[in-house]
C-alpha cells in the first residue's frame, strides 16, 4: 500500500495505490477532499496547511477503500509525510483534528483485522504521489483498477 496526500490553497487531493500478489494486480483511487471535510479539519484547529492531515485520511482511506484486498493480511503500508507515519505508528497526537483521523484509522485496521506495517518512501518512489495530483496516465498504461474511494465515516471521528 502508498498513500499520499497534496495541499493547496484551502483543498486538498488523496491517493492511494495498492499492488495485491494474490491477484497479481495494481489498483488504485482517488478523490478531492470536500470543501466540508477541509472546513472540519480548519473547525477543530487553525492552520496554514493541513497536508499531515490529508496524509493520514489518504492512509485510512485504504482500508476504506480496500477491505477486500486488506482483511485479515499483513499490509506493508508506505507514506512519504513522516510525521504522518509516526502518528500512526503511535497512535496519537497532540492536535485534535490528527488525533480523531488516528482513531478512525485503529477503528478500520481493527475491523479488518489486519496487521500493518508502516514505513516511509521518498515521494518520488511514492506511486501515490500520482493520483493525488490528478495523473493517471502511467497507472494505467501499468494496467491499474480504478475503485472510487471511500472516504471514513466522520462519526468515527
């Protein structure tokens, strides 16, 4: 799994992309963050950006999005903010608005009952970094199945 997430002027894009050896198959979505999502996170607290934020809704956005491929199987889980994979790795943060998008991650991951393993690419490797600037052209000339994405609940928040 790479998720990665881009942040400009009050909106933001997700992506995700997730090769599957069982089906021997590259899949992959993504979606604009709502203007109402980016007025929740801006509601809970004040900021210039919230591309860490973004980076952790993409990462949960997998398990949303993806259930099928990830239930139950040891998911080795890459994201280019690190400050976004230490949040998950601990499992909190000191801002509010990180610290709901955490807990819907544990939620989803413990739903699934998964096992991920999360580690840092640089965001050139970052496959990811491509749908979450709107660029899909490699991904599918790479064969590549679009799935629309889902989003988590906010009442998990």
């Amino acid at each position: 799994v790479l998720t990665d997430a881009s942040f400009s002027k009050m909106s933001g894009m997700i992506g995700v992309t997730i090769y599957c050896p069982y089906r021997n198959a590259l899949f992959y979505t993504s979606s604009i963050a709502s203007r109402t999502l980016i007025c929740l996170l801006h509601w809970y607290e004040r900021k210039k950006t919230y591309i860490c934020q973004l980076e952790l809704i993409a990462a949960v956005c997998a398990y949303t999005t993806f259930p099928d491929l990830l239930r139950g199987r040891l998911v080795h889980h890459f994201i280019d903010n690190d400050p976004a994979k230490c949040n998950l790795i601990s499992g909190y943060s000191g801002h509010p608005d990180s610290a709901r998008i955490i807990h819907a991650y544990n939620v989803v991951v413990h739903e699934l009952q998964c096992q991920p393993w999360l580690g840092f690419v640089y965001s050139e490797d970052n496959l990811s970094d491509l749908p979450s600037r709107y660029e899909f052209t490699l991904l599918q000339k790479l064969g590549g199945i679009y799935r629309k994405c889902i989003f988590p609940s906010i009442t998990l928040w």
